[in-house]
C-alpha cells in the first residue's frame, strides 16, 4: 500500500498561471429558496424586493430575485480552488457588474481568464488578475468582475513570465449598467419597503451612520462560506490557524461585505439593488466575537433609462467593535483604528 | 460634506403614538420551504402537521404548514422597528388568534393599531398597547394579536396623553377559534405522530414534565432573530451590550416560546396546532449558554366544531438551567428560581 | 392537581424488546430544498450530482437528488427515541444499502425489526439488533440498513431473553447494489464535477490525505441533529452533559460520517454517491472545538450494470486535532490516537 497525494487539489501556485489562461471552475450550483432563506438568517437583510414576491414581481422581476451578494458569493466561492488556495492576500475587486437577476431554480458556474500576471520583487510570490463571469443555466452571464489576489510561488525557481498589469476602471460607468429589461419602480410602494427616503433626496458627500451594529459568532461565518462553497482554509480550521498568522480563523471577507449591506438597510432601505461594485478593500481581518458596524456616503448620483430607477454610488465603510457615529474611514497613512471594510458600489433606488 | 442622522431609523418614543393610530410595517415576507426547514433545524420541532405534506393534506391542509409561532415570528418581527425598538420591555400578550394556515409561498405583511396609550408615573416611559394582524397575500388575516409594551419617552417633557388602558379578555373563547374549514382529524394516525395520547385523554390539572433540555448557542438564537427580521437590538450586538444591564446579549422572547413549544413535544406529540395564545409571560431574561426545560399543566378543554378535533388550554412553563420534574411555577411573590416563561394557550388535539 | 410522566416518552429499555418486533417511527417528513440548503451550509459539500440540477438530470436523475448522507440521517433519526433513547453506546452499522434517490419533495418514514437481542454479562445492559428501512411517499425503500446499539435494563430483574445474534454480511456486495435504473456516467463531465480522476485511475490498496480540516461548533452539530430530528439527549443539553461521562456534550456520529464524506471531496470529488456502507465505528467521541481530517483508502474495487458506472469500496478514516497527512488508524490494539471513526462503504464513480 502506499500513500500519495496526487489526487488531492493542491491549487495552483503563481507559476501555474499563464496570461490568457481559461478556468472552468467546478461544481454548478441549483440556487434553491433555502439558500435564500438561510442568506436571510445569517445577516437579517430586509431589502423588500429580496423578501416579497408579489413586490418583486410588480417590479418587473419573474419572481423573488435573490440577494445579489448571495449570488457573488457563490459565483466567487467555485473560484477560490482554482485561483485563491494558494493565496496570501485577496487584493482588490474591480469592474464588477450585475447583468442579470438570479433566481431560485436558476443554475450558476464561474469560469475565469487569466488577464495580468506580475511576479513580486521577493520572487516569493505575485499578483494574479483575473476577470470571472457568472453564467445560469441559459448560458446568460450573470455577474462579471475582476479581481486580484497575491498568489505563492510553489517552486521560487520558476520562470517569471512577463509582467501584465491590466488597466481597470476606477468605477463602472452608468452607461455600462445592465438593468433587466422591464424593471419598472414607478409603482414602488416606500411604505412596504420601509423608508420614505427615494433616490430624490440623497446628495453627494452625504454621510449616513447606519447605526446597528451585529455581532459575528464562528458558526455563522462558517456556515455562510460553506454555503458559497469557499474552500479557503484559513476560515475553517482552527487547529491549523491557531499557529497562523492571528491564531484565529480569518472570517471571509465577503462575509463583511454583506452584514454592511444588511446593516445598511437602516438608512438605505430603497437601495433595492446593487447593479455594480467599484472596487472593494478588505481594511482589516475579522474574526469571531467582533461586532460589526458601517456607515455610508453618497459618492455620486445617475440616472437610469429604466423607468423610475436612479443610481447612487456609495462608499461603504464597515468597522469593527467601534460605533461608526463619528464616520471613521481612511486617513494619512492608512484608515482609523477599527476599520474593516472600503467598498465602492452603485445601487439601484427608486426616483420619486 | 456633513454627516446626519436623518435618514436612519430612530423608532418611535411613547410620544410618538397616537391612540388610534394605523401603523403599515414594513417588508412583506414570502414564506419558504427554506424558512420551514430552519425552524424545524433551529428548534427540533417534530409535529407531524408541520413535517409530513401526505399527513397535512390527509388533514385537509391545502400542504404542509408551517409551524404557527414560525408565521407568528415573522408577523412580529415587522413590528419592532415601528414599536418596539425603544421599549424597555415586553409587557405581554393576550387576545392572540391563529385564523388561516401559512403556507410556503404565502407573502405575510403587518400592520397594529394603537388600542391603548398610558403613562408611567416617572414620567420617563410610557405602556403602548397596539393590536397586531397578519395579513396574506389574499388579503386574508392569519394571525391577530394585542401586545403591550413599555416604550422610552424621547423627550421627557412630551404632552402626556389621556391614559387608555383597553379591556383585554383573560382568555380567548372557545367560540372565537377559527379553524380551517375542512380540518378533520378523524383519520388522524397516532402511530405517525409520536403518542397514543389523544385528547380525551388528558384532564384539567394534569401536569407532564417534557423533560428534555435544550441549551441555547450565540448562533442559534440570532440567526433565529434574523429569520424573523426581528431587528431589536439587544439580541445582537455584544459590543454594546457588554455595558447594558446583563452584560450580555438578551435572546429574543419569542425563541423561548418556540424552544418550550418543541421540547413539549414530548408529552403533547398530538398537539398538532396553537389555535390560540390567552397571554404570556417572559419571566426572566435567557442568554446563550443556559438550557431550557419546560412543563406544562392542563387547564381547560374545549370541544370543536371541527369532525375528530378537540382543545386543550395549555400553562407552559419554562425554565433555565433548571430540571421541572417539581414542576416550578409562580410563587408568592413572583416566580421559582429558573422559571423564565408562563405562557397560557389552546391547543388542537385529535379526539378518539 | 398531580404530577406524572404517564405521557412523556421513555423509550424502550432493553426488556421491552422483543425478537420479530416491528417498530414504526413517528414522525413522517417531507424533505425540502430547504434542508438540502442546510446540509450543503452545515458540511460544505461539493459533489456535483446533489448540487446542480441540470447535472444531475442529465445523468438520469428525475432531479437534483439529496446527498445520501442527508437522506440517511432523517431515516436513522426517526429512530432514536425508540431504539437508542436509552442506549449506553451505538455500536456498529452493516448491510446498509441505498435503494433509491430521495428528491426534494419526497416523504420519508421508518420501520424497524428487532432481529437480534443479547444481555450483557453484567445484567445491566444489552445489545439490540435492528434492521430499519427508510420509505418514501410512494412505499418503496430508499435505505435499509442494520444497526446494533447497547441499551440500557430498566428494571436489572427483568427476564433474560434467549440470545440470538443474527448473521450480518462482512460488506454489501456489488451484486446487491440498487443503481437507480436509467442512471447513466457516460457523458460525465469531469471539469464540472472538480477532477479529472475517475474510476479507472484509483487502485486497491491506494490511499488518499483528504488535506482539509474543518472545525465544529456547539451550533452546528446540535442545528444538523435536529434538522435529523435526532432526539438523543447528549447531544443537546449541556445542563447534565456538565455532569456526564464527559462533561460536554457528545456530538452526533453520524455529524462526523457527513463531515468525513464532505472532507473526502478533495480527492474523492467523483465519487458521486455513497450505494452503501459495509460497516462503521465510532472510534472516539467528538466535541465542540474539535477540528476533523479525514483520509481514504482504497479496498476493492467492482463494476456496475449501469453504462459508464464503477464502484470504489472506501475504508474512509476521520481523526480529530490530528493531520491524516500519515494516515492514521487501527493499531493493535485499538486506533492510533485521535482517530474517531472508521467507515467502510461503497461509492460510485465515473469510468473512462
């Protein structure tokens, strides 16, 4: 008998990536309504068109969409084995925009190209870019973004290919928003969605403390990334991780991403969509017992050609066992003590 | 740029309501098969009616469904961030009725009316009474409910209203029960549903002891809360918890009523629905890490007009850490030591 | 008013087993998408066939199928407060077969046969034999498997049974395996399903470190025991666990068999179903905080009659605070340290 590891994933190294490289990622996945229900029960979102049909449906929608994030997590999760084991450091998101509604029923699998490589000047390890799409099961892509992680080298022998940096946008462009056809908020009724605050009435440089604040145990964070079928093991393992770099199990930071966005609700509750994400850092880890907290600011306003539909662009700051009452966020060098999350995203809200 | 508060939630202060007035909460609910399940994970709950579609349906259930305090969950959980976000406690509830079955696929909306309006005489707070009815997607009432709690004043020296107090019943009479038209358990199988003990079998006064014990994890209670869109905040948030009143975060009363309803189980297999909840009582406060037992006591029993049906009014008692072989209930004064819950309801119960 | 027990189930001690008998379990339940959502979130499983619907059809499925494990868990749970309330220890499992896919919407019950009893030396306890069959909405078998479990004399006096101690196979043999007819691997997509390593690349005698270690919560065992209505008490109240053999509570064996499969995706990700299972142990109890590994072995291999379908037998080894990185497991006597279980079953796989 003997005992080997050739038939276990290793992920691949910086070396294995090669500039114009297509990834199939494995295992397509049925979103179903306990994934919704279960994505409900681990952040507590209340955005209307995500919990009602009938609202949805009145919308335009064919049925209850389910919360965008859910699907970027999954979408994100199949990719984690092919692109990020390896991973030391999960770096920038960019160009990332929502092309389609998805569905309980609907059918999603990722594939990604390669589209920069840049070896670092330790010649431990190096940048890898790569642009993933999200397709459903009628081949429509779903969700498109880039991202950038710093990958290990498995051998630091290795031939260092030539460098590509891509050029990415600072921000996705209103002209380049993919909202469904059909997608009416003329009838938006703002009692059932919780606020009487429309598109109308936010400015730019506007500042809004969402003031709730959500605690974060081991098993929730555990469970929402098993349910994005994230692989990455610094989430998982505690008797690995406590001789790691925090001796903790790191919490996915797209994990964060959505309590934000679920916190937001108090403040934002007609933000009933995210149609793009700009660009997004991860501050700062978290971990199990940190309470999370975020504000908002009004980074810019567009207008849509769906009817009753206008844009906001936000930078959402989240925190962590700190109030964001006084509105921490980046300064020279770096960010405020406590600051854990910096995205830059475009919502969907109706027009009066 | 300038930051405010303007467009985040406060909730409402005790001068802030007006008798009679028409409150619309927000955010309908679809109900999923995904919502069903996390109760049933959550809770452990094992009545047949709410597991088994062939059982529901042989009942003359349209399918299977969901456990009453799950749709009573959600129809509450609309109403905290309009009445309850500033209330130093849940007073308590009567007049409770359950009028139509929710099914996966029913949309549930909430709205109250102020029935009832008094200050204390600190002068700092005030009791608001407000009847609460869940509404379907047809527009039919499922669940209709009076709740009474104490609410902050925001501004101490507010107008003080004429004090309302409404007359509320002791109990909800057998006359007023609705039960689904069609309802029949003449068929109903006790094989299936866990116990030969059927209504004709228990007797006022008689007591059982469910014996189990449930302890109660971080994880567990909130995600709960998040299920049910329940956004008060002393369930959530260690960070500023750590210098309330406990120290610790509060489990939402509603998960107790829940957890003491499936650990009854075991005694009251065939009490297949709550028709009714004549009021209830949160005694103590639970927080994670305590185990929960609970006892109930037979006080009434009731006929229907239902073929097969009979009712049973239940005491239940709830308690932490706490065995209830001795059966600890109220003392004079108040309760015995681990007793967190008396909840007095009607069950439905098969007759032979 | 009196207090009593009379109602509230005791289960069965072992004098109240009697050879021939037939059990039948309560608590019929219609499984949903929402619990095969909680089964992906609770072990973050990945095989293909139970995620992806159009996967699953187009190799004959009627739908996405429920994993095996999850089907199995409801079946056995039913159980438990017939046969293991009671139970010092559960012994072992043999000749459990899987007759039938078990699809979201399928209604699941079970019936059991005592087919053997034996006292203990001691006279205060003894081994009871049961053959449980799990059946859908349709009356035919999904599982049918063996399992003996040490239970517990009520009353030490009680009359000693003859022995009888039946004859069970060492393994299920491929001949009895109940492929699904019409399930067809011979268009397999092997990028979908996450590797290219197919029945024909594995070998007897080979062995596989499934590499990845996940670690349990109070939350998340005790939320999967439950979602299997399990009602064995261990596993959920730590009020007298404090005071028990080990002062914690015990987490459910087969929460262990379902992280052990879910691990075994890394090297196993085309080992599509489990057909059956030959036979397990429990090693060593598993507690909260214990990080699981797991790791495979290769022990036989055989051919199925269904068209690009073979089998693997797996002697599948799981370990707690302890790397499978040197292939832990029996030694004489008794299992190197830190191993909990050691499973032997049957899988199917793609051939070339």
């Amino acid at each position: 008998m003997s005992g080997s590891n050739a038939k276990t994933a290793a992920g691949n190294y910086f070396e294995d990536f090669r500039l114009d490289q297509e990834i199939t990622h494995a295992t397509p996945r049925t979103v179903t309504e306990g994934d919704a229900s279960l994505y409900l029960a681990l952040y507590g979102s209340r955005f209307v068109v995500n919990c009602a049909e009938p609202f949805a449906r009145s919308m335009g929608y064919a049925k209850t969409p389910v919360d965008d994030l859910l699907a970027f997590h999954i979408v994100f999760g199949k990719t984690v084995p092919d692109v990020s084991l390896n991973a030391v450091a999960n770096l920038g998101y960019a160009e990332c925009r929502f092309l389609a509604p998805v569905y309980a029923g609907d059918t999603l699998s990722t594939a990604s190209r390669v589209i920069g490589l840049k070896e670092n000047s330790n010649g431990k390890t190096g940048t890898v870019y790569v642009r993933s799409t999200g397709i459903n099961q009628r081949g429509e892509t779903v969700i498109d973004y880039v991202r950038w992680v710093m990958v290990r080298k498995g051998n630091t022998d290795a031939v260092t290919p030539e460098p590509v940096v891509p050029e990415l946008s600072d921000r996705v462009a209103p002209e380049d928003f993919a909202l469904p056809a059909g997608l009416d908020a003329s009838g938006f009724d703002a009692t059932m969605s919780g606020s009487a605050h429309l598109w109308d009435d936010f400015s730019v440089g506007e500042r809004i403390d969402h003031v709730d604040g959500m605690t974060i145990e081991e098993a929730e964070h555990m469970t929402a990334t098993r349910l994005y079928q994230n692989t990455a093991r610094v989430h998982f393992n505690q008797f690995s991780e406590k001789d790691g770099r925090f001796g903790r199990r790191i919490i996915y930071g797209g994990h964060i991403i959505s309590l934000a966005r679920a916190i937001s609700f108090n403040g934002l509750a007609n933000a009933f969509a995210i149609t793009a994400i700009n660009g997004g850092r991860h501050v700062a880890p978290c971990f199990a017992g940190d309470t999370v907290f975020a504000w908002s600011e009004v980074l810019e306003t567009a207008d849509t050609a769906n009817p009753g539909i206008g844009a906001l662009r936000l930078r959402t700051i989240a925190t962590k066992d700190r109030s964001c009452a006084d509105y921490p966020g980046p300064i020279d060098p770096g960010y405020d003590d406590g600051v854990i999350l910096d995205l830059d995203y475009w919502v969907l809200m109706p027009k009066r």
